[in-house]
C-alpha cells in the first residue's frame, strides 16, 4: 500500500503543518546556497585553467607586466586574485624600474594572506546554513513527529478503548511523516557540506602553491638584496657590458 502525502498532510493537525512548511523552506534555502556555490566554484575553476598556463607562460618570458594584466584581468579566477594581491604590492616598482627589496617581498606576501583569506571567506560563505540544516533538520522533523504522536494519545484517550490500535495507528504514521521529511532535508545538506568543505580546502592548496611559486619567483628573479637587479636580462646585459657583477 503506498502513501499518500497529501492525504496525509490533509488529516495532519496545524502544529504538524507548520513542521512540514518550515523544513520545506530549510530544504529550498539549503538548495539554493549550494546550487550558487556550485556555479560559483565551476566558474573559478574554470578562469584558473585558462589563466594558469597564461601566466605561467608570462613568468617564464619574464614578461612582469603581461602578467600582472591577466591577473587583473581574470578576477574571477581564485588563484588570479591571490596573486594579483601579490602584484598590486610590487606594481609600482616594476613600472618604476625601481629595486624590489625584502622589505618589498614581505608585503607581498602579507597581501597573498589578506587576499587568500578574503578569498576562502567568500568560498565559506553558506556553508554554515548547509551545516545547520543538515544537523538540525532531522531533530525539527522528530518535533513534529513527538507532538504528532502525543496528539494522537490524547485522541485515543478521549475516545476511550473503542479506536483500539485502529485508532491510533493513523495518527502516529501522520506524525511519522515529519521525521521522514526531515530526513529529506538533512541528507542532501550534509552531502552539500562534505563536498564543499573537501573542495575548498583543494581550492586553498591551489592558491597557497601558486603564491608561493610566485614569491619565490620575486625573490630569485627580480629581488635586488638576493644579486640580481630588477629584471634577470637587464642584469645579465649589464654584466656582459661591464664585465661586473655576480649572481648569487
């Protein structure tokens, strides 16, 4: 014999309505957070595979400028924007010819850490709802479920010995409902919330990895207090002309 919602919900008292209607609206806000944080995810993953070998293509041709441009220009890219942080800091000197120092080099790191934390605050965000649906929607549905079934008792005991089993059987499987559907509801929250949390912590390795790369890249290529002057060419030109100098 199968069952049939609606009726059941028909015959459900208001208290049991109310349940139902509250874990539906969890479910559809739950829904919604994950739906917009998985677009948002596939689009940043995205942006930093076609922006990845581009700048990396940039680093290695020691084209500073090229790469701070598609930095800036692919900001939905995740690992775009922690290294365009980076940039920002050593921007002006690059244009200016200027030496980048380890002074230089440290505040571009500390940028890489705002913009990362920035960066993973936005990809958090929703996930406590998951979270909190997922953990508290099975305990609103045995709400239900426990008021429904003492409901039931009561009606039974109004009603005397003549409803029997019959009588209560009925509205202990209306009450049940409400357990059931909060069930529903959890269940995909948890998943939502497992998924996200494994992907972001992958999505934090990728940018953690990439700005390092790239300081280190500042420190060996363009850093003046480690031999090397503000470009590796123009250092390289300048000792082939003057016959000076030394690369640590």
């Amino acid at each position: 014999m199968g069952v049939d919602i609606l009726t059941l919900y028909e015959h459900a008292n208001t208290f049991a309505r109310a349940i139902v209607w509250i874990m539906l609206f969890m479910s559809f806000f739950s829904l919604t957070v994950a739906i917009g944080k998985l677009i948002r995810i596939a689009k940043s993953t995205s942006a930093t595979r076609k922006f990845a070998p581009q700048f990396s293509r940039a680093i290695q041709e020691e084209q500073l400028d090229q790469a701070i441009a598609l930095a800036e220009k692919n900001q939905q890219s995740h690992v775009a924007r922690v290294l365009g942080g980076a940039l920002s800091e050593v921007k002006p000197l690059l244009r200016d010819r200027a030496t980048i120092t380890a002074a230089d080099i440290n505040s571009a790191e500390r940028a890489v850490e705002r913009q990362m934390l920035i960066t993973l605050a936005e990809f958090k965000r929703g996930t406590g709802i998951l979270a909190t649906v997922g953990s508290t929607a099975p305990f609103v549905g045995l709400l239900g479920t426990t008021m429904g079934i003492v409901t039931a008792f009561n009606a039974m005991s109004a009603g005397g010995a003549s409803g029997g089993l019959a009588g209560i059987a009925g509205g202990i499987s209306e009450a049940l409902i409400t357990t059931a559907l909060g069930l529903l509801v959890a269940i995909p929250a948890v998943w939502f919330y497992n998924y996200f949390t494994t992907k972001i912590e992958n999505l934090t390795v990728e940018m953690t990895y990439s700005s390092k790369e790239l300081i280190d890249y500042l420190i060996k290529s363009v850093g003046s207090e480690f031999g090397r002057s503000i470009f590796t060419k123009e250092f390289q030109a300048q000792k082939a002309v003057s016959g000076s100098g030394h690369i640590s």
